[in-house]
C-alpha cells in the first residue's frame, strides 16, 4: 500500500478516488474528511518539525508536535488498516477463482468482474483507478499473487490434491510467468 501524502492527495483530488476508497467496507467509520485530516496533519508536523531544525521549540510548542504527530500516525494507520482489509479480500478472490493461467488483471475485467465485486465490494474499474493512482503497487502485487500461488499448490499437493494437473504457467497481477 502507498499512503505517502502524494498518493493521499491523488486520490482527494480525483471524485471517481473518492468515491471508489468510500466504498471499502468500513471506510465510513473514520469519519468524514480523513484523507484531508491526514495530509494537513502531516504538513502541519513537517512545518514544526523545520522549526525545532531552526530553533528550539517551546515547551507549548513540543507539546503541539507530539499530539499533531500522534493523531496524524493514528489517522494515518486507520486509513492503511482499511485498505489492508480491502487487500486482504484478493486472495480470496484468487482462491474461489479457478482461471490460474491468466493474469489476475484479465480474471477481474474479463472473465469474473461479478465475483470481483462480491468479494471485494469494488467495481473493476474502481480497482484500476485505485491502481492507476498507484495507491496499491502493481510490482508488489505480482510477488503477492505469485506467492499466493505457490502456497495454494503446495498446500493442495500436501493433502494429496492436484487441483490444476498441466498447469505450466500463473498468471500474476498483469504478468504470466512459468510455474518452474
């Protein structure tokens, strides 16, 4: 997941962002305006921070730092802890899944978008555009679904089941990669 403030911003300044993170199950609960909360906090902890750099602070001013460092991280977690949830549902879309051959991009678009979103409570081109902001990693996400992969496979073999006999090759998130 990538919560710098950059990506925070991308995905306030674009309505369609918005409105597909607002969708995550459980994002409500935060609260309104959390992204924004997020980033001036940020802000507003690098600014004192450049001032403890040029001076000493006060001990008002210290005080100010802590608690706007200490809500800014909180907000911060909470909004990475959605999004992790949200993640947490690909596997699960990988398990109930049985195209292992094709890319997870093409199983989401093409052959399964209805499954993606009753597991995931995202439209496809919600996800794209969540991608697209870069607010998840595709790189990262190919050695996820790889790993996910292999674990299936060596968990299925290990209680005697083959479950793809044949299977030369797994797809990745938006790569096909030879199974060997």
């Amino acid at each position: 997941m990538n919560l710098d403030n950059d990506t925070l911003r991308r995905i306030l300044d674009n309505p369609e962002a918005m409105a597909a993170v607002e969708r995550i199950e459980g994002w409500r609960s935060l609260g309104n305006n959390i992204i924004e909360t997020i980033i001036n906090k940020s802000e507003k902890v690098k600014d004192l921070k450049n001032k403890a750099k040029d001076r000493d602070l006060t001990a008002k001013q210290k005080k100010q730092l802590t608690n706007e460092e200490k809500e800014y991280k909180s907000k911060r977690k909470l909004v990475q802890e959605k999004l992790i949830k949200f993640a947490t549902r690909i596997p699960a879309f990988l398990y109930l899944t049985d195209f292992r051959e094709n890319t997870l991009q093409d199983v989401i678009t093409k052959l399964e978008p209805d499954l993606f979103l009753a597991v995931t409570g995202l439209k496809v081109n919600d996800f794209h555009l969540l991608v697209r902001l870069k607010v998840f990693n595709t790189e990262q996400m190919n050695q996820a679904v790889f790993a996910f992969r292999r674990y299936e496979d060596a968990s299925l073999r290990y209680t005697g089941i083959e479950s793809h006999e044949g299977l030369s090759h797994y797809g990745l998130y938006d790569t096909v990669v030879s199974r060997d």
